[in-house]
C-alpha cells in the first residue's frame, strides 16, 4: 500500500444514558445539590468503518444530559473520519477543536467517555486486555476501599462502617464532617483499619485547625478536597505539616493541571471518566510515580470507567487503592461485573475494558 500504514476512521459516536436507582441505606442528602438515588451514567459508543465498537464514559451524575449532548454536539462533529488506531491523536484533536468551550466540566467528560472507548476499540482490534496494551498485566487483582456516602447520622455511620469491615474491607472512607460521625466511622471499621475522610471542599483553614484533634485521634490516613477551591493547592502543605495527607485530583482535567497540584499533594486521585480518558490517565500516572507520590484514583463508577480502571490497576503497580462506592445498584449495566470480595477485586483480562452492555439493562434503565 505504497508504505502506508492502513487506517480505520471512525464513523459513528454517540452517548447513551441509563438511569439506574441505587439503594445507599441513607437519605441520598449531604453531598449534592439535590437527593442522589440514582446511577446516571453516560455511556459513549464509538464505531469504527471496519465494524470494531468500543465502549466508554463521560462522568454524568447529576449531569448526564448535559455530557450527553457534549459528545453528540461538540465530540462526534470533531472526531467523525478521525483515524481510530492512534486514541492519543484523536483526544487531541478533540481537546483542540473544544477549547473554547473550556478543559474542565462537561466537555473534558465527554473527551474522556471518547478516549476510553478508542482505546477499548485498540485493545478488542489486537485481541489484548487495555493492561496489556498499554505496558502489560502487573497485577490480577487490586485492594478495595469501601467508600461510604453522607450519612450525617452516627448510627448509620457506624452500622455501615461495620458491615464495610466485617465484608473484609480494611480500608473505609467518610464523607462525613461532623466530630460525632466520623467517630463514628473509626468505631465501625475497627481499630486496625484505615479511615480517609472526604469532605468535598467544604472547610477552611479555621474549620481544618478547630477539627486537627479528631482527624488525629481518629488516625485518618488521609484529607479528601479539604478547602475550597479545589484547584488552588496553597492550604494543603499546612494541613500536610500537620501529619495530615492530603489527597485531591478527581475534580482536575488534563495533564496539565495535575502538573501544577501534584507537588502540593501526597494522595493523587485522577478520575478516569473526567480527566480526559485513559490518555491523560497515564500521563498523570507519570507525573505522580516521577514525583514519588501515592496514587489512589477517583473511581465511584458502574460502567465503563469501572472497568477502564480495573485495567489501568493492572497495569499501573503505583495504583495504590481502587474505590468501590458502597452502594447497592438495582442493575449492573454489564453482565459479570467484578465484585470486590473479601475486600480485593480481580481484573477482568478480555479484549480491551473487558465490558460489553447488557442489552436488558439497556433497554430497562435508557433515557432520552
């Protein structure tokens, strides 16, 4: 083919979202704007001419319509006749022709949905599990840490906590803020477990100081988002100095901007679904194990950001901890999901993510 290599543009991508209800033993209060009872997850389907369909997803709670319409009004424009073989190309193109409509929110999540399914679409055309395609399989299986929503309510914190532990987690997460609940939550795991705390940007300095004794007396191993705004690291090497780590990242997009807030952190937490897909992923995943830093990533995910970081936990040995949000779906939206047991999740090695939709649970959980 006069020296050519051989292409495969893409020719179709379109988003597909479910709303599928889940049961968390709360109130669904605390954390968002609105009560949160249901999984809204994007999945983005992208088709190649030579027939090869890869799956991925934008991070869409409580904004999956939005996500939606960035990949079909914004992503699909850019990338249709795109050349699928090479994701990292295609994401930059698409990250080109969408700066004006900003790097950070809906759009990076739908760039992420689009480079999540490419690389499914590279890893199903090579026979390959993504870990293999992106280095090789370092791991069959990873360590999960239950990770609770906002109880406000120091039963409940402490019954979930528990059962957490008594499931075989050694490692629970708090999004709680109160003394009284996060007392809690050491009582329930144990003694010998880890507890981290999220508190989703909502304390300042003075609030971080007045609660220095119960963060150390509760042994937290880590601060989640702990002042706002999330993307201004000043505060966190006080609170570091403190003997407190500080984790952040799942609210940061590109590798661009990991650049700027690894230095300040000691926990790294990109998100797959909303840094810009497994691309950036891995620069980021770069950034980290160069500056010698922890990496424990965003992941609260069901569909195909479950499954893509599964995959980068294999193949990543800095991938620390993987987060499995302690809730109760009413429907995975793939069939044979890996389910943490004893507190360890094992690592699908099928074609690329290792996911593929469950036409039922489409059909039931879809909306327009």
């Amino acid at each position: 083919m006069n020296g050519e290599r051989m292409t495969d543009p893409i020719v179709r991508v379109e988003p597909i979202v479910l709303r599928i209800p889940f049961d968390d033993g709360g109130k669904g209060q605390g954390i968002t704007p609105t009560k949160w009872t249901n999984l809204d997850i994007v999945l983005v389907r992208v088709e190649t001419r030579d027939g090869v369909v890869g799956w991925g997803e934008g991070f869409g709670y409580m904004c999956q319509h939005a996500t939606a319409m960035a990949v079909r009004d914004l992503v699909a424009p850019a990338v249709v006749g795109l050349d699928s073989k090479d994701p990292a190309s295609v994401t930059l193109a698409a990250q080109k022709a969408l700066a004006l409509f900003g790097r950070y929110g809906v759009t990076m999540f739908a760039i992420s949905g689009l480079d999540i399914a490419l690389w499914d679409v590279a890893g199903k055309r090579e026979g390959l599990s993504l870990a293999r395609l992106i280095g090789g399989r370092k791991r069959d299986s990873i360590r999960a840490y239950a990770s609770l929503v906002r109880y406000g309510d120091v039963e409940r914190v402490q019954h979930f906590a528990a059962e957490a532990a008594a499931l075989g987690y050694d490692e629970v997460k708090l999004h709680e803020v109160e003394p009284d609940t996060i007392g809690a939550g050491r009582r329930g795991a144990g003694a010998h477990a880890r507890v981290t705390i999220d508190v989703n940007c909502q304390w300042d300095i003075a609030k971080i100081r007045a609660m220095l004794p119960v963060l150390r007396d509760n042994r937290i191993d880590w601060l989640e988002e702990p002042t706002f705004p999330p993307e201004d690291p000043a505060p966190w090497r006080m609170i570091a100095a403190e003997g407190i780590a500080v984790a952040a990242g799942e609210n940061a997009c590109t590798a661009v901007e990991f650049e700027r807030l690894v230095p300040a952190l000691d926990v790294v937490q990109p998100s797959v679904t909303k840094v810009g897909g497994v691309t950036e992923f891995l620069k980021v995943a770069e950034i980290a194990r160069t500056a010698g830093k922890r990496m424990a990533p965003h992941s609260p995910y069901f569909g195909p950001g479950y499954w893509a970081s599964l995959q980068l936990a294999a193949a990543l040995p800095s991938f620390e901890v993987f987060e499995y949000l302690y809730v109760k779906p009413d429907a995975w939206c793939a069939a044979g999901a890996p389910l943490p047991v004893d507190g360890r999740l094992s690592i699908p090695d099928a074609p690329g993510l290792g996911f593929e939709p469950d036409p039922a649970v489409v059909r039931r959980y879809q909306v327009s």
